[in-house]
C-alpha cells in the first residue's frame, strides 16, 4: 500500500514537474503548497522546497499574508528536513513575523518552539533540594522510541545538610547552592520559565514538622533570586512527584500502555493516567492520573535491616533475605487485593531509580547509552543473585567484548556511577527490593514488559518542563497573546 501511495505522489510530482511553472492561481498555489506537504512525508524536502518557492508567487501578488506565513514555514520545515538550519531559521521567522502581523497565536507560537529546538535554546533546567543536597540539572529532550531520550548538558549534586540551620539560623548553605545552580543554568541563557526549583517531597514533609523553619528556609531562597520572577515549589507530595516523575517519563502518546515505577532511594512511586487523558489539556490530567507511593526505598529498607545495629556482610545478607519479605508483604498487599484494573492494562513498565540503573550498568553494559532497556524477570533474578552471593562479580562486568570503543568508554563511566551512589548494602536491599516489587506487579497485574529509562530521575524535571509549555500553548490561546521568548 505505502509502495502504492509513493508512485501516485512521484507521478503528482512528474506531472507538476512538466509544467516547471510558478503557480498562476492562489488555487493552483494552494494545491501546489499541499503537494509539498504530502512530499515531506515521504522524504522528498528538496522536492518539497521547488514546489512551494513555485506556490509563492501567487500568494503574495494575490496578497494572503496567511498562505504565505504558511508556505514559508513549510520551507523552513523541509529545510530543518535536511539538516540546513541557517534556512530553516530563516523562512520559520519570516512565518513567525507574518503569523504576528495575523494575531494567529496558535501559529507562531509553535513555529517559535520549532526555532528555538533548532537553535538549541529549548533547553530547561531544575533545582531540587533533598534532604541530604542539591540536584542541579540542565538538558532537552526529544521523543525517542516511545520514551524521552535527554540531552544533558550537565548534572551534579551540591552536598549540603539543608535542615540544619547556621549558626545564625539563616541556612546560608542553601542561598548558596541556590545560587551555584543558577550560575550554573544562566550560561545557557535559559528563560525563567523554563527554570524549575522545587522542595523534594521528602523534605517538605520534614520541613513540615517545624513550620517557622519551612517559612525561614523559603524566605532565604527567595532573597537569593530577587526580581528574577522564579518560583520555588515547596508543594511537592509524594503523589504530585509521582504524577510529575510520570508525565516526565512517559510521553502521553503512550500513557493508555504503559505506567511509571521509580524505585528510588528513599521512596518507590509512579503510577499511570487513564487512557483519555492523552487527548486532553494538561490542566485536567490531576483527576487523570493514578498514584503510586510506598514510602520505602532503598535507604529506608537499609536501615530497616539495621534497625537495630549496624551488622557486618553476612550477617547483614542474611537479615536482609529475612526483613525485606516481611517489609513487601506488608507494602505490597494492597497490590495484591486490588488488583488494580489501570495497572493490568498497562503491559509495559517503565522503571526508573539508582538500583535499576545498577542493575542495567552492570549486567548489560553493552547497552550503555541506549534510552530504554528491557529488564527481564530472568535479570532480576541474576542480579539478586549475585548481590548476595558474588558482589564482586557483579560490580566488575568484564568489558572486551564491547567492540565500540565510545560505548565502551560510556559502560565504564555508567559502571563507576554506580559504584559511587550505592554501597553493598544498599545493592543487596534495593536488589531484594526490586525482585518483591516486579514480582508481585507479574503475578498480580498480569504479566509485564519491564523497561529501564535512562535518566529518569530527571523525569519531574521534565514533566513540569511539558506541563508549562502546554500551560503556555493554552494560556496564549486563552488570551490571544503573540509573543517569543
């Protein structure tokens, strides 16, 4: 069928082609400009660029301002088609400067969002305080088989106890991590909007406890960014940083298949959205989504299993394969008595979280810089296993066998991470932990596709980055504002 559709566009073309004539009528323009249209999905932009420059004459004797806004943002497409950015920005600012003149909002707002993706500034950054530091990251994404793949420009944590104030009860340390990261995120020019800063939802509940302390620390990071107009969220719940961590992780196009699971540190969370929700605004998707919070991670159930001393290897192992059941049985239950029909539906699992990350680095370390991974019930198992009888082994993949020698260069850099966030310890708890979770998710919910997501944790990053740009799109509609940013 698709071998069909190209030979009626390529006799379109040979027809037009005979001709090799500027369009006489706006009727014959228009056909022409649709033409184009058609060619750029079957690869044919240069083909795509002759039409339309045919179609332009027409459109500016017979003076529609709108067809000629239309026909120089399709050049400017077919020109980004082919990789020629300095005439892709070109004709998209004539269209932008043509939609203004209009007043079509909707237009120009999106052919500036396609300028600035080309023009590399549609990068956004967030600022996360924890309980125990500052997260600082700075990236963009794009849709990548299904997932976001990100394009980090740079990550790094700022080490700082944020509950304890100095001496003069300021906490200074936190203006100045504040201020480090928005040193940091000002290099790239980044627009206020597209700056996120946030309270973990870990430390708002903390903070929560001392409220004089909770208005003192806000008050401080808000003398830190004077007259910027940037917000700092000290909203986050655990159920909003679920919904956030799954907007960012998992595009709308296909929420109806697939949920979130983050299984991280200090809490496991995620959720998924009703099928519906991917054709509507983002304003509605709160009474869309369905949560997924257990205030247990793999800290938490470290210090679970030592709750009573500090314990050396073996007896350590040995605890944990005794606790951890006893833990997920109790968390997981109402998985398990629900049988929640949302979850059941959805057949692929994206995962996020330190210890999947671990897991993929060191059992699959060919697949370093791959956006998605499959983990299988069978990984899970191995990686279990050899947590708890052969740490060594597991920790030190042997890499010969990579032939690539950039990929091989990323598996080291992937393998050192993750030696440096988690200690033995913790790769034992969060291994148990992990094969709990999968395994009452397979046996309860029905059998699962389970994917890693590389650079998840960023994901409330992004979903608050996809959330504004949509409250953008329809707060412009709503106003009837034209502007660029």
């Amino acid at each position: 069928m698709r071998r069909f559709f190209i030979l009626l566009v390529t006799t379109a073309i040979s027809a037009v082609s005979v001709q090799a004539q500027n369009a006489k009528t706006i009727a014959d323009a228009i056909h022409y400009t649709k033409l184009a249209n058609t060619l750029r999905e079957v690869d044919k932009s240069p083909e795509s660029i002759s039409l339309l420059n045919r179609a332009m004459p027409a459109f500016i004797s017979g003076k529609s301002v709108y067809w000629q806004a239309v026909a120089n943002e399709l050049i400017g497409l077919s020109y980004k088609d082919i990789k020629d950015t300095t005439n892709a920005l070109a004709y998209l600012q004539k269209s932008l400067d043509l939609y203004g003149k209009l007043k079509y909002v909707a237009s120009g707002w999106g052919v500036n969002e396609v300028m600035r993706a080309l023009s590399s500034k549609n990068i956004y950054a967030g600022i996360q305080f924890n309980e125990t530091g500052v997260r600082v990251a700075i990236f963009k994404t794009k849709y990548e088989s299904d997932f976001y793949e990100k394009d980090i420009k740079t990550t790094f944590d700022i080490p700082n106890n944020l509950l304890v104030a100095d001496a003069s009860s300021s906490f200074k340390g936190s203006q100045d991590a504040l201020r480090i990261g928005l040193d940091s995120i000002r290099r790239y020019q980044i627009p206020n909007e597209r700056i996120f800063v946030v309270l973990s939802s870990d430390m708002s509940n903390e903070l929560a406890q001392t409220p004089e302390g909770r208005k003192k620390l806000y008050t401080q990071l808000e003398r830190a960014v004077p007259g910027t107009g940037l917000r700092i969220d000290t909203t986050f719940t655990p159920a909003r940083e679920a919904q956030l961590f799954t907007i960012g992780a998992i595009p709308r196009k296909v929420w109806p298949t697939t949920s979130a699971l983050n299984v991280g540190n200090n809490s496991t969370m995620g959720g998924y959205f009703e099928s519906e929700a991917s054709r509507r605004n983002y304003t509605n998707v709160d009474k869309d989504f369905h949560e997924i919070t257990l205030p247990l991670g793999v800290n938490t159930i470290v210090s679970k299993i030592e709750s009573k001393k500090s314990l050396g290897i073996d007896a350590y192992r040995r605890e944990a394969q005794l606790v951890v059941p006893a833990i997920a049985d109790s968390a997981l239950k109402p998985f398990i008595q629900n049988r929640d029909t949302g979850l059941q539906e959805r057949r692929t699992v994206g995962l996020g979280g330190d210890i999947v990350q671990a897991l993929v680095a060191y059992l699959h370390p060919d697949k370093a810089g791959v956006t998605a991974v499959a983990v299988t019930v069978n990984d899970i198992e191995q990686f279990k296993r050899m947590a708890l009888t052969d740490y060594k082994a597991l920790t030190r993949p042997d890499l010969k066998d990579i032939p690539n020698a950039g990929i091989r260069r990323q598996a080291e850099q992937d393998i050192n991470a993750s030696q440096n966030q988690l200690s033995e310890k913790q790769i034992i708890a969060g291994a148990l932990w992990l094969d709990y979770v999968t395994r009452v998710y397979n046996n309860s919910l029905g059998s699962k596709r389970f994917v890693f997501i590389r650079n998840s944790d960023l994901g409330w990053v992004t979903g608050k980055f996809l959330e504004t740009i949509n409250n953008e799109y329809e707060s412009t509609i709503a106003k009837g504002d034209f502007y660029t940013r």
